[in-house]
C-alpha cells in the first residue's frame, strides 16, 4: 500500500518488479496533483520497452482516504514518501494497526517531534512491525568502500579525533532542485518550497549524511544518541529564487499565498544550506547540505575520513562520476599504504572483480569498473530488496539498527534547532 504519495521516491521504490512483492499495489492518498503525478510514473515503469513492470494500482484516492486506509488495510506493508512533516504521525497510524512500514526519510523535520519517534519504535516493537528507513547512499559503490576500507586498520589506521575546525570526517552533499527523473522533467510541488511542510537541508537530505557518518565511524555497532553524540554547532543560509526559476521546477504561475511571507522584493528566500557539527564518540564530524537550483554536473556527494595511516576520500570529478582516493597520512609511508590499498582491492575481488588501483605520485585513485556502477534510482530497488529479505527474517535484523536511526535523527533536528536559534 503506498499512502499519500508526494514525493517522487514513493515511484522509484516500483521501478522495478521486486521479488516477493505483489503485483497490485494499493494507493491512499488525496485526489491531488501529488496524487496524479505517482500514478503518472508507476504508469510509465508498465509502459516502458525494455523490462516493463506490471504493477496493478488499486486506487482509493478521496477526502476520505485516511479514515480508508485505517479501516480497509488490503495489504501488509506500507510505503510513505510525500510530506515530510505529518510523516511520523502516518507512520505511528500505520504501526498502530500491526502494518510494515516503508519510509522515505526523513521521519522527522522538528526536534519537537522526537519523543514520536521513539515511541514508533516501542510500538513497532509490541507488534512486531517492521520500519525501514529507505538509505540508498549505502548502496552507492564509493561509499560502501569507503567504510570498507576505514574499517581496515592496516590501511586507515584509527580515526583522528580532530578539531572543530578541521574535523576528521567532512560529509558535503549538494543537490539541485531543477532536474530530470526517470528521464523527464521533474515537477516538484510548490509544499517542497515550505520548511514547514518539507524540512530544512539538515532535516531531510542531511538524513543520508547523518547514517553515513555513524556507518563510517561505528560499523555495525549501536549508537547511543544521549552519550555517543555532541551537537557543537550549526548554521544556515537561504537559496534566493526567482518566480521565474519557482514557475520552472513547480510549473505554478506565482509564488502561492502559502509562500507570500517568505517571498522579499519578488525572491523566495528558500532553506538553502545547512550546516553542522559534532563529535560522534569522540571523532569531530561536519556535515553540509546545500541546495541550489541547476547544476550541469546533477546533485554531488564528498567526503573525507581521516585516519592515522590514511585519509580515505570520496570526490565528485568534472565527469559526475564519484571517485575513491587514499592518502597516506604520513607522506612517507605513500608507497606502503599503496601496497596495502592494492592489497585490500585484491581481496575485494570476489565480490567487485575487476577494481584496481592507480597510483596518482602524491595519492592513489581505486579505479572502479563502470559495471559496479549504479544511478541513484536503482538505488531504491536494492533498498527495497534489503527490506523484503527482513521482512521474511526479521529477527535478523541488526540490533544497532534502532539506535542508529534515533542517532541519526536527533543529529539532523538538533542541528536544525540549533541553527534557527543562532541565526
């Protein structure tokens, strides 16, 4: 069941048939632009040459649709991509009536609203319910060597601790509001525009950055938010756009009413960038979102991990393409931390054949064959593989999973909190 789609992910997870799902889908929602738009890409996935799905979409759009859902519940999972800030409280709705739930981040935009959080996961527990964040920057090829390689001691060493003006893991995403999905234009809704409504960067897209910093810097272990994480700082800064540029990304005329007391001598002052900073179990970590309107390169991601033996980065070449690149610490110690890279890219093998390392004089570049390559959209049907394979086995579900998820969203809506009370 997909309930009160908004938001283009809640397609992407149907772009592709996945194994032990249904074919028919059931869709809760408004009868709205929003609602139209999801029908319009599933449609396209049926309608497409090459490998088409046959998703069958049970409609039961309506001012009732809530009062529908709740009562009528055809199947037994429920996915959740639209508006951010009622996200929560559709979640705990859907818990509450025994429902798996698939949701796009984030869950939360408000620090306000962390207590929800924790309580969706005690009643997720009662019921045995699943809920599963959908975390497609772990399936990115660069990031998941990444962890591997910090993970190796021989290679990376320990994590720096760093300072809070040179920290030892830097995250920096950038993404573009005007862009094209599943090969078309994407039409965002004028609610995406409202920080109420949608969140701020560090709410939503610093969801990706805030999980990435706890898979890096404590693999595979639990977090505790209250004595494991530091807020130290934050800020932020707002995207001026045009009516013009709104009109492009939106296709609406003006600036709606709901927008009129953000809009200064004809601008949209939108929430742009974000911006912050802590120590996660003593490693000083930075984090920045930014938005801006049009890039030719499409949205980008970096990263730096510092260790004692190496410094393991993540960065986005004039191509589009992220790349992997290690440096010794140490610049003596180059050729033997190239060795041991080598070494690792060896190894790795078996699951990535075809990776090898070019020694750059000053640095080393993991060269990545283009078949380990994925886009961001195919993303969300590994995502949704992981999901179906817990859902069959939940009790193999990681026990630092809960803890991390509270730990990534009390970093994201403290920073958020934080940064609307210094500036």
């Amino acid at each position: 069941m997909t309930l009160a789609p908004g938001h283009f992910h809640a397609a992407l997870v149907q772009k592709r048939a996945l194994h032990g799902v249904h074919h028919r889908a059931h869709v809760y929602a408004p009868l709205d632009g929003d609602t139209l738009a999801h029908l319009a890409r599933v449609a396209s996935f049926n309608a497409r040459h090459d490998n088409p799905t046959a998703w069958e979409l049970d409609v039961r759009a309506g001012a009732d649709y809530l009062n529908r859902f709740a009562r009528e519940q055809p199947g037994n999972t429920v996915v959740l991509s639209g508006r951010n800030k009622p996200k929560i409280d559709l979640m705990r709705l859907a818990v509450e009536n025994g429902l798996h739930v698939v949701a796009d981040k984030p869950w939360i935009i408000d620090h306000a609203d962390f207590p929800k959080l924790e309580d969706l996961f005690r009643q997720a527990e009662l019921r045995d319910a699943l809920v599963w964040d959908v975390l497609t920057e772990r399936f990115e090829i660069t990031n998941w060597l990444q962890r591997e390689f910090v993970r190796d001691a021989d290679l990376f060493g320990t994590w720096q601790a760093g300072t809070r003006d040179e920290p030892a893991l830097v995250l920096h995403s950038t993404h573009s509001l005007k862009k094209t999905v599943n090969g078309a234009p994407l039409v965002r809704p004028w609610w995406w525009f409202d920080p109420a409504i949608s969140g701020e960067p560090m709410a939503d897209v610093g969801t990706h950055l805030a999980d990435l910093a706890i898979w890096l810097v404590a693999p595979e272990q639990a977090v505790d938010y209250a004595r494991d994480v530091q807020m130290l700082a934050a800020d932020r800064a707002p995207l001026l756009l045009s009516e013009e540029q709104f009109r492009q990304v939106t296709r609406h005329p003006h600036f709606p009413p709901e927008l009129r007391p953000r809009v200064v001598n004809g601008q949209l002052y939108y929430a742009g960038t974000n911006s912050a900073t802590f120590t996660l179990r003593g490693v000083h970590v930075r984090l920045c979102t930014e938005w801006e309107f049009e890039s030719a390169g499409g949205d980008t991601h970096q990263s730096y991990a510092r260790g004692t033996r190496a410094t393991v980065s993540v960065r986005q070449q004039p191509s589009g393409h992220a790349e992997l690149f290690v440096a010794a610490t140490n610049p003596g110690e180059h050729a033997s931390v190239v060795q041991t890279l080598r070494d690792k890219c060896d190894a790795l093998q078996r699951e990535f054949a075809g990776m090898s390392v070019a020694d750059l004089g000053t640095e080393a570049q993991v060269l990545i064959p283009e078949s380990w390559r994925a886009g961001h959209e195919e993303h969300f049907g590994a995502v949704m593989d992981e999901f179906v394979r817990y859902f069959h086995a939940p009790r193999a579900v990681p026990a630092w999973d809960k803890p991390n998820a509270l730990a990534r969203y009390y970093i994201t809506t403290k920073a958020v909190e934080i940064a609307r009370t210094t500036v």
